[in-house]
C-alpha cells in the first residue's frame, strides 16, 4: 500500500507539470522565499524551496527562476531544507514539515534522477523535519533534526536510525544540524532550548551551553570548514563563538537586541573569517570572525537563508519574507530584486481595467509593506506596487467606478484610488438619517375654523460615522454599489461618496455579496439575504441546515440565487424557498466562488479541490472544467477568450487557451486535494 502511495504520487507529479503547459504564471514577482541550495558540481543551477510545497530552480546563477516539483499533495509543506548530493547532482534531499500538522506531519523526499521522480522516504515518514546536513567528509551520511528527535543515515539517505536517545526530555525540538568537516561522528544539534554534541555518532551526549543564555532557541550552527574547533551558533537571544568545539561560547557583539533572532548563519566558502548573518532585521558580516558586524540590509528584510556562489563569493543571494530573493555581486554591500519568473503571493482579488485590458489590478493578502495593490500596464509582463495611502491594509476585493478609479475592500473600510492622484484614501463615509418629531401644535381657530392639535414637520438630520470594519466583497450595478462587511450590509448611491447600513436583522458578519439587474443577494457565514429593489427592503433566505459554511454568493443571469459553500455549489430559482445541490461537472464540495463573466456571458467557478476553473454557458445547468494550472486557484475572470486567475501562493495566472481539458476532477470530488 505504501509503494501504492509513493507511485501514486510521482504519477500526480508528472500530470500536474505536464498539464500547467496552457497556464502562465505573470507575477507579481516576489513573496516569500524559504531556502536556497546550489549544485555543488554547477553552481548556475540553484533551487529555491517555499512554504507551499512548491519547488523552483534556476539555472543561470539564480537571475531568473522556473517552477521545478510540487512537493506533497497538498500546500502547507514548508521546504526549510533542500541539498544536492555533492557526489551525485542528480540527487537531491528535501526535508519538510507541515503548517497545518506542525508536530507530527512532515517527510524526507529524495529524487536520484535530478526531479523527473521523487520518493519519500520509509524511515522519515511523518516527521517533521527541521534540520538537514550532509557530512562534507563522506556524502553517504546525512543527519536529520526532527521534532522528536535526531536520525542518522549512512547509505545516502536509504535506512536510518535515531541516534539521539528516544522521548529525552530535552534532545528534542530539533531546530538545527551541523556535521563536523573532517569527522561524520561528531555532529551538533540546536534545539528549542540550548544546543547539544555527540563526539561517537549518537552513542552519547552532551550539553554544550556554558555560556549560552539559558531557553535559547538555537536556529542554526556552522563549524568552521577551516578549523573544525570553531563553531558558530545562532540564537534568539543572540550569536555566539566558540574556539573549543562547543566547550564554551561567548557573545559576540555588533548585532542590536532588536535583531538578535538570526535565522542562518552562512560562512564564506573561502574565506573563514566571513560569516553572514542573516536576521529578521537584515542581513548582518562579519569581515574578522564575528568580532565586529556590520549591517548590509535595510532592518525591514527578514532573512530565512544565504548562499554564497563557491566560484565567485562576491556573489550572494538571500532568501527572505515578502521580497523574495535579494542579489548581491559585492559580497552583500547592495542588494536587488532576482525574482524573475518567481512569484509566491497570496492573491486576492483581481481587476482588468474597463477601457484598457493590458491594465490588470490585483490585491494582496499579509505583505505588509510589499502587499496592497499591484498594477500591470503591459497585460502582467511587469509590475508596479501602487499602495501608497493604503497603510499597510490588506485587500480583499477591487471594483472599477465609471470614472476609471479603483475601489478596495480592505480590513479597514472602503478605499479609494485615484486614477489620477495614485493616492488611495478613505471612502468609507456611513451616513444615517435621524428623524426627530416636529413640535406639538395646540389646536387653534384660523379665520373661524378649528384646526386640531398636531405635531410640527419633522426635523431630518444627518449622522456620519466611518466605515472601519472589514470589507470582503463589493459588487457595483448601474443602479447602486454594494459592501459585504463585517459589520452588516452597505450600499451607495453616489459612487462611493457615502454607505448607508442596511436594515437586516441577525448575523451581520456578511462575508460575500452578488448583484445582477435589480436584485442582490448577500450572505453571512450561515446565513442569506435577498433584495429585488435595490437594497430598499431584505428578506432572508433560508439556508440548508446541512450547509456548514459560506464562501461566495452570486446572482446569475436568470436572477437565480447562488452559493458556493463547503458543501458545494447549490442554486435556487425561487428566491430561497428550495435549493438543488449542483453537481454538474463541479466538485460536490468546496467550491469557493461563483461569479459571473457577462463579457463572455458564462458563469465561473473556483473550488480547493480544483486547480483550474469552472465556467457554464446554460446559467448553471452544466459545467466544464479548464486545463488544469498545476496552481491552487481561488477565483478567475475572464480575460481575451480564456482566464486570469488569483491564486493562493503563485500570484497572478493566465490560461493561453480556453481549451476543456479531459483531468478535470470528477463531480465526486476527486483530484488534487488541498
């Protein structure tokens, strides 16, 4: 069953590579970027792991960069660890662990044909691997720091065996591995809490801490290549030195408390007395063996890896959050952007602007400084950030007004962007009418007839609050704007300039909001509503009890109601009152959007079992499936005849074809799973 699954697995591979061929991937460049490791026989040819399973690779020094294997079945395989065999290029070990199962979820691939194949491997199953090393003086051996503990191979990764003592109080949490150059017996292992030694291959132990400040999370340890008894080590609580092989450290100094959690250290290959530091601070060198250090970066980089090109060590790439890889051919004195083909964002909505298609928006999700808005003036080929005013808010959704300006659903209200300022500001101005009773009027007699006792005109004033909450989807109609917030339902009848808060009673957490002619149709996580006269009054639907979450909602063109739910895609034709499960040619469950493509005049689908998109030309009845992009696709718009699609780590997606392909997955759900 085993061998079953591994198969099963390398056939999955090669079928998600070979069908992405109709997908092109357009950036925006950048994102995370994990880890970095060179082929020790050609160092132009350099890989790149993620946090999503995916693996890139470069063959021209790491200037530009190609999608090479999708690591694991589902997403959330963090690629910490990747080495070449430098006896044989065409083997290649990935350590993983799992986001979703941090402690017990995690596997040892390994492929002997340079990536065509990959296999995990028996003894590694279902740990979550941490740390990596192959020993410099014999290729053969390979140390692995897991959360349980550390495990040793002498046959090129084949058999292994744990070599520290099992469920130890403290040789556990392993964060970090290093094999002493000249001695494969020696090896050192950082831990959650101080590192530790075996000078016999696991046979015995010691703790190697004098000097170390105590609860230390060691994240990475070098041995000097050139004198094996100095050892670096790096810690949250700082970096320490030590010249007798572990014995005692000390601190070096140079580096400020604020960027003390140094995540890799890196020696220069031929100078010793180089040590790059890479931090959630920057990049920080040493030119004299870590008695003085120097910052290279700016403190926003945080630095996840370094490499350092053997052949020519002026040449450094740096793995990092949110800018992806950073060159360097000065020995880390500047930097710049080597992303070229490499783009690892969390895409959330997407726009192609009304008058010009070469002009595509897209919002980013958890970028911070490098998130907001992207814009591409020449259809993706290259990418400008255009966030300024926006303040570090995440977008969820873009909208275009009539006037070419961009409007963002964002985590604090509505934004404006102003087509022609590039500013984004608030648009998030709620008004509601007060109606106070007029004064009482006493009965009187005018020109000898009784007038009664009556109440004066009312007085109307205006109250004006702002829209802080946040704002998941908006959806603009000729007749009136729609917000879907956190806070209940907004509409505008004035191009943004003022919401007013709908009358609903219940949740009003709505999270998704569809409109098409006069009605409108807007859901909460359990929950729906439904308007046919433009947001005058809502009635609520009655949801399926068996529905247990609530992604999208849609109206399509036959005013039909739509939901995209865990359960599926379900349609109702009389406002509600009865449901019909649609499965026709869609996933039975997680189907994550349902949209409508009136340029096109078809409806569109996204599911998390689906790495393509759905599209129906009858309203729904009937639905077929695209060439699969090898990507995991949140939602799609049409774009010249095919698709664009934001994806869950690989930016922005483009289909060359509208081809139907013969792998979409069955209507069972089966198919790539997420």
């Amino acid at each position: 069953m085993r061998k079953l699954f591994s198969l099963l697995f390398v056939l999955l591979l090669a079928v998600t590579l070979a069908s992405a061929s109709s997908w092109k991937e357009l950036g925006p460049d950048g994102g995370d970027a994990r880890s970095l490791a060179f082929d020790p026989h050609n160092p132009d040819r350099i890989l790149l792991g993620t946090s999503s399973g995916q693996l890139y690779m470069s063959n021209d020094r790491g200037h530009s960069w190609n999608r090479f294997a999708q690591i694991g079945l589902g997403d959330d395989y963090v690629l910490d660890n990747t080495a070449f065999d430098p006896s044989d290029p065409n083997t290649i070990y990935i350590g993983v662990w799992s986001v979703e199962h941090q402690r017990d979820a995690g596997d040892l691939y390994v492929t002997r044909d340079g990536g065509k194949s990959w296999k995990t491997i028996e003894g590694m199953r279902g740990k979550s691997i941490r740390a990596l090393s192959i020993a410099p003086s014999n290729s053969k051996t390979l140390v692995i720091g897991a959360l349980d503990g550390v495990y040793r191979s002498d046959d090129s990764g084949e058999t292994w065996r744990r070599i520290s003592p099992e469920n130890h109080a403290e040789i556990k949490n392993i964060e970090s591995i290093a094999i002493d150059p000249k001695n494969p017996d020696v090896v050192y292992a950082g831990t959650w809490h101080l590192p530790w030694k075996t000078d016999d291959g696991g046979k015995s132990w010691h703790h190697i801490k004098e000097g170390v400040i105590d609860d230390s999370d060691v994240f990475s340890i070098i041995v000097d290549f050139s004198n094996p008894s100095t050892v670096f080590a790096s810690a949250c609580s700082g970096i320490y030195k030590s010249e007798s092989a572990g014995n005692l450290f000390h601190k070096v100094t140079g580096i400020p408390a604020t960027a003390r959690r140094t995540r890799v250290l890196m020696q220069d290959p031929k100078n010793p007395q180089i040590v790059y530091a890479g931090t959630t601070e920057g990049l920080y060198k040493t030119l004299d063996g870590g008695k003085t250090f120097k910052r290279m970066t700016g403190p926003e980089v945080i630095v996840n890896d370094v490499s350092v090109d053997p052949r020519d060590t002026s040449r450094v790439l740096l793995a990092t959050d949110r800018s992806g890889v950073l060159a360097s051919e000065n020995g880390g004195a500047t930097f710049t952007q080597s992303n070229r083909g490499y783009s690892h964002r969390q895409v959330s909505s997407l726009l192609v602007d009304s008058k010009d298609p070469n002009t595509i928006y897209v919002g980013l999700l958890n970028d911070r400084d490098f998130g907001g808005m992207y814009v591409s003036r020449d259809a993706g080929s290259t990418w400008s950030q255009a966030s300024k005013g926006l303040k570090d808010r995440d977008v969820f959704t873009l909208r275009q007004a009539g006037d070419g300006d961009i409007f963002a659903g964002t985590n604090h209200g509505v934004m404006k962007f102003s087509s022609k300022t590039l500013l984004w500001e608030p648009a998030s101005v709620v008004v509601k009418e007060k109606t106070t009773p007029g004064p009482k009027i006493p009965a009187k007699v005018v020109k000898g007839k009784k007038i009664p006792a009556h109440e004066g005109t009312p007085k109307v004033t205006i109250e004006k609050s702002e829209l802080t909450s946040q704002v998941s989807q908006l959806v603009f109609t000729p007749a009136l704007w729609y917000a879907a917030a956190s806070s209940g339902v907004y509409s505008s009848k004035d191009d943004g300039k003022t919401w007013q808060h709908a009358d609903i009673e219940g949740d009003v957490r709505f999270l998704a909001i569809g409109a098409f002619g006069d009605k409108a149709f807007a859901a909460s996580a359990l929950d729906g509503y439904v308007t046919t006269d433009h947001g005058g009054h809502w009635t609520q639907v009655s949801v399926p009890k068996f529905i247990t979450g609530i992604y999208d909602a849609a109206v399509g063109f036959d005013q039909s109601l739509w939901l995209a739910t865990q359960q599926g895609a379900l349609r109702s034709g009389d406002d509600g009152k009865t449901w019909e499960h649609v499965t026709a040619g869609l996933p039975w469950k997680h189907v994550l959007t349902v949209s409508l493509d009136t340029a096109n005049n078809r409806m569109l689908a996204t599911s998390r079992d689906g790495r393509g998109v759905y599209s129906s030309s009858d309203n729904g009845q009937t639905w077929k499936y695209s060439d699969d992009a090898g990507l995991l696709v949140r939602s799609a718009v049409g774009y010249r005849g095919g698709y664009l699609a934001a994806t869950a780590y690989n930016g922005v997606a483009i289909s060359s074809a509208p081809g139907h392909s013969a792998t979409a997955p069955s209507a069972s759900g089966s198919g790539n799973s997420n």
